[in-house]
C-alpha cells in the first residue's frame, strides 16, 4: 500500500514540474505600448473660409499641423460676417468644446478673449495679429502673436513705387483701425524711398471685409485718378480690387498670402494682373506656435511680433513677379529686404 502512494506521489510530483516547465517556457505578453496623447485644437474664425487670404492662410497652417503630427486633431468653425455673433460663439466653444487649445485671430477677437480665457485656466488660448492686453486680465494661459505689417508693407510700398509707370499707386483697406493703418504707413513710406511723393499713394477704405463690390468700385476709382497699382489690405473685399485691376489692364498687389498662386488655380487670366502680395504668414506662424506647444517650448503669457527677420511677413516671389520685375527692381528689393534685416531701415508703425 505504501508503496502504491509512493508510485502516486511521485507521478504527482512529475506532473506538477511538468506543468511548471510549461508555465514558465510561455512567452510573456507584454502590454501594447500606448501611443501619443490626442490634441484637440479648436480653430475659430470669426468670419469664413475662401477669402483666398487671412483665414484660408490660418486654415492652410491648421492643416499642415494635422499632416505633420498626427495626433493633433482639430476642428475648424466659421463664426460667419455678423460680429454681434463673435463674442457668443467664443464662449460657446470655450465651453461646450473638449479641447487642448483654442485659437482665433483678429483685433475684434482680443477683447473677448480676455474675457473668456481667465475662465479656462487649465486650457490653452492663442491669438493671432492682435495680443490681449496682459494687463487688464488674468492671462498667463494665452500665447498672443503679432506681425510686423510694417515691414512687409515697407517693401510692397517700395516695390510699387520702383514699378509704377505713373508714378501714382493706391492702396484699399478694409476698415480705419489701427492694424490696418500700421500696412498703410509702411506702404507709404516704401513708396517715397522709392521716389514718389506721399500725395501720390492714394488711399480709402472700403468699412468691411466681404464685399467685393465695394472694393472694385474703389479700386477703379483710383486706376481712373492716375494709379496704376493698388494694394489691397481689405480680406475677402479685396477680390475686387483684383477683378477691377483685369478689367481697365492695371496691376494690383494682394496681402496674406500668395494670392496670385491661389488664384492662378482658378483664373489665370486675372492672376497675371497680380504682382506680388505682402505674405502674412499667419499659416507659418500658427504651425510653428503648435509645434512649440507640443515641444513645451510655447511660452504663454506672453506676446511675440514676427517681422521679416522670423519669416513673419515678405514679398511673395512667383512665376508672375519673375516674369513682370525686370532685373534693377529685384535687385533693389532684395537690398532692402537686406537692410531691413541689418537695422539700417527703421519702418514706421501706428503701435508704440
């Protein structure tokens, strides 16, 4: 009998190192490693997409974001023309919205901002071509850049001097604020540097953004006085000085982005009236703002102006400024982009 436990026990035994040596030759199974957190980024316009320019600018950096980093979401909303609406559907995306960061843009936006923001203070604001006032509100989570306007409208001021035929050229803005006239004083004083006189840079503005009507019809007025190159700083308004430009065979400048290129697409026949444009690369800036935030490099609280020297603001170069520019020209304007650089050219600004 004992020997029969004996035989048991010890096919107990065997059998439990058997299924010891299974266990342990088993591969572990290791958890999936957890890949980048998911950033949600709210893009609001107070306005709309399709201006060819500002916002379609900001739209084109937004993009490129989500090409380049993967893990960056976000969700693009027009807040339409009607300003009584800005400031109601900031707060409501403040509030209804899971996001990491929330970014806007424009002058009318800061006040709003400012109000908005001290609310949120575990989420991330920024603010593009205007800085909230950091000493009127509680605003250490707010990232505000700013344009050298300034500067890039020196060169297309000096560039349409250099160009024009008349000696006479205006310019179109979209409504008497002070951003707006920070573009006009650098225009002008880059038209004198290039010869003509202050009284030949006609200027009017047209009181809003989206009406391309009122822009043609101010922008042939000025071909009729004399000009011969009109610089638009008037958004979505500022598509007719292009169409005006075709019709009576002038030229015209465009602002923020490449707007020849952009509507090369479409209407090469209007394009080619198109000599350059004064690039606000609100597209760069905010892709770069994103990239410092997911670096941990973005420094909140804090306002940072991007002029020629950050790549901020520059004379768009195509195949139509090639083509149109003769030689002198192009190399005076690269001289000033140098002397920009180097400090020897201080531009005139409304900001103090």
């Amino acid at each position: 009998m004992k020997n029969k436990m004996f035989v048991v026990l010890g096919v107990l035994v065997i059998l439990s190192m058997m299924l010891a040596s299974c266990q342990t030759a088993a591969p572990a199974t290791e958890a999936p490693a957890a890949g980048p957190k998911e950033i949600k980024v709210v893009n609001l316009i107070n306005g709309v997409l399709g201006d060819k320019s500002f916002f379609d600018s900001a739209n084109r950096g937004m993009e490129k974001v989500m090409a380049d980093f993967p893990n960056v979401k976000v969700k693009t909303i027009e807040a339409g023309i009607d300003p009584a609406k800005w400031q109601a559907a900031l707060e409501d995306a403040a509030a209804n919205e899971e996001y990491d960061v929330l970014i806007t843009g424009t002058f009318q936006m800061s006040e709003f901002l400012q109000i908005v923001a001290p609310k949120y203070p575990d989420k991330k604001f920024i603010i593009y071509d205007v800085s909230v006032d950091y000493t009127k509100c509680d605003c250490k989570n707010v990232y505000s850049v700013t344009y050298k306007q300034n500067e890039g409208s020196y060169l297309a001021g000096y560039y349409a001097g250099l160009m024009s035929k008349k000696g006479s050229i205006g310019t179109v803005g979209g409504q008497d604020i002070p951003v707006i006239n920070d573009f006009i004083v650098g225009y002008k004083q880059g038209a004198v540097a290039a010869g003509l006189s202050a009284d030949k840079v006609i200027v009017q503005y047209a009181g809003g953004w989206n009406d391309p009507a009122k822009g043609k019809e101010i922008a042939l007025a000025m071909y009729q006085q004399g000009a011969d190159i009109v610089f638009q700083v008037a958004g979505g308004t500022g598509v007719g000085v292009f169409q005006a430009a075709q019709e009576t065979s002038n030229y015209a400048i465009g602002v923020d982005s490449d707007q020849a290129t952009i509507i090369q697409e479409t209407n090469p026949d209007q394009a080619k009236f198109i000599l350059t444009s004064m690039k606000k690369n609100v597209d760069n800036s905010l892709y770069r703002a994103m990239k410092m935030y997911l670096d941990g490099s973005l420094k909140f609280g804090a306002m940072e102006a991007l002029g020629v020297g950050e790549g901020g603001v520059g004379l768009a170069k195509n195949s139509i400024y090639d083509a149109a520019t003769p030689a002198d020209v192009k190399s005076k304007v690269e001289q000033a982009e140098k002397d920009l650089l180097a400090g020897k050219i201080v531009v005139d600004t409304v900001f103090k």
